[in-house]
C-alpha cells in the first residue's frame, strides 16, 4: 500500500494552469485554421497541430511540480504510476474546433490509485480526486476536489433535481469512429428519443459531463469513448451530488468508456435505458 498523502488543492491549481496553457494554444490556432496540419488516425478520427501543441504545454505544466505521478495522454500516450496518474485531453472535440464550432474543451483529471492516501485514508479504488473542464470559448472553468465540491469558476454546482426520464434533457455521442458498437447503441437512442423531453448531441463528452454536473443536462450517456474523454468529467459529477459510472458496471470509473451520469433520482432509470441493449 502507498503510504504517500496526495495534496488535492495543490494539485487543482496545478492542473487549472495546465488548463489554461492548453487552452492558449487552442485559441491561437482557432481563427487561423487553414494553417493547421491535419492528421487522420483513423476514420474520423482526426489530430491536428492545435492537439499536439496544447498537450506539450499542458505536460510542460504538470512536470514543473515535483509530483512524480503517470500521464496518460491522448496524444502522446503514457503510463499509469503507483500513487497517481494524470488523464489528460487536450482538445476534446477536435471535429468542432476544426470546423470552427466553438464548443470544445482541455479536460485534466488526476486519478489516485488503489492504496494512495487520500483525505487522510486509502482510496479502497483508483478513483479520480481532481478535475478540471476548460471551455476556453465561454471562459468556463469546471473544476472538482474529491469529497469537497464541483464549481463553475467560483461558484458551486449541482446535478439538476430531475426525477424522470419523461422530463429529463438528455445528452449523449453518436459512434462517429468506431462503429462495432452501432448496433447495441441505436435501439438506446431510440428509446431516449421517444422517452425523454429531448436529446442533444454537441460534441464534446468533457462538456457534456460538465453540463450534467451544473443541471444544463439532467442525464447523459455515451459508449465507445476513451478514459481521458471522461475522467474529469466523471468526479464533476459525483461531486455535484450526481452518479457517473461505467454503463457495465465492471470498473470504479468509466476508464473503458461506456459511462452513463446523471442526479441520484435519475440515474438509475437512465441505466436501465442505455444498458438494456448491451452485449
């Protein structure tokens, strides 16, 4: 067991200026996108110069501190280490920010592993223990402390306080690159189109996790998604009062990408929903 204490606040600091560093690149680049080199990973599945830049400057940040803690990066990859592990996405939702759709976001989440003392206790799970959702657009910074709170810039947030699907605003992610799942997921959408007030597809999962945390979405779901699109967003859920799992139920936090999130009332109706056609 590690017996090294994390210092969450010290930390939440850390990975706001890492936040914004990101975040400066992104914005230099987004009136000027023509200049931009364009990668395709895979299809639909685009990286451009703007991705690789900001997360640089992001891990430049982060390796100023004396922390030695993991970097999984979405870019340039990583490993996990014993005490702790940075999950970092440097522009979730590429596709938006290169067609100039201004709703994208640099999503950072430090996730403490098994045994890493925590608010004076061992973490019995790995378990993200700080957040940070940056929409640079709406200078909206989302930021969560495990066990203390979820704000928006200064101010604190919560879940909505919606109890049925039948009045719930739903979010949620079409399959767009990987599409062996198309088949469990459509029959889910379908449900949630003819049994909630609405569904809304935007983009970017940092944010639509983030506007589950603040009551914007009462509820949202997403599958086929990777861990830095969700670990931050994930424990602004939790800490706005609201639940944020993976849709299987197998891991502590949704690091394989199949996550459902939504207010305490909701959230167990949304599963039963977005679960029903899984394989």
């Amino acid at each position: 067991m590690n017996n090294t204490a994390l210092h969450l606040s010290e930390n939440l600091e850390l990975a706001v200026r890492a936040a914004r560093a990101g975040a400066a690149v992104l914005q230099s680049y987004a009136h000027r996108r023509a200049d931009l080199l364009i990668d395709k990973k895979a299809r639909n599945d685009l990286v451009s110069q703007a991705d690789h830049e900001a997360e640089a400057a992001i891990i430049d940040v982060l390796n100023s501190s004396a922390n030695t803690f993991g970097i999984i990066a979405e870019e340039s990859g990583g490993t996990t280490r014993e005490i702790a592990t940075w999950y970092i996405d440097p522009l979730d939702g590429t596709t938006n920010f290169l067609h100039g759709v201004p709703h994208y976001a640099v999503s950072i989440a430090l996730v403490a592993h098994r045994g890493a003392i925590v608010n004076g206790a061992p973490l019995e799970h790995d378990t993200p223990v700080v957040a940070v959702v940056y929409d640079p657009n709406q200078e909206e910074i989302f930021s969560a402390l495990y066990n203390t709170g979820a704000w928006l810039n200064d101010h604190r947030i919560q879940c909505s306080q919606t109890e049925s699907l039948a009045e719930a605003l739903l979010a949620t992610g079409l399959p767009f690159r990987d599409f062996s799942f198309a088949d469990n997921y459509m029959p889910t959408l379908h449900d949630a189109i003819h049994t909630s007030r609405g569904v809304r597809r935007f983009g970017s999962a940092a944010l639509d996790l983030a506007w589950t945390a603040c009551g914007r979405f009462d509820g949202y779901w997403e599958m086929g998604l990777a861990s830095w699109d969700v670990a931050a967003g994930t424990l602004l859920v939790r800490e706005a009062g609201g639940i944020a799992e993976d849709l299987h139920h197998q891991e502590p936090w949704p690091i394989g990408g199949y996550v459902y999130a939504a207010n305490k009332n909701l959230a167990p109706a949304l599963h039963t929903m977005a679960a029903a056609h899984l394989t």
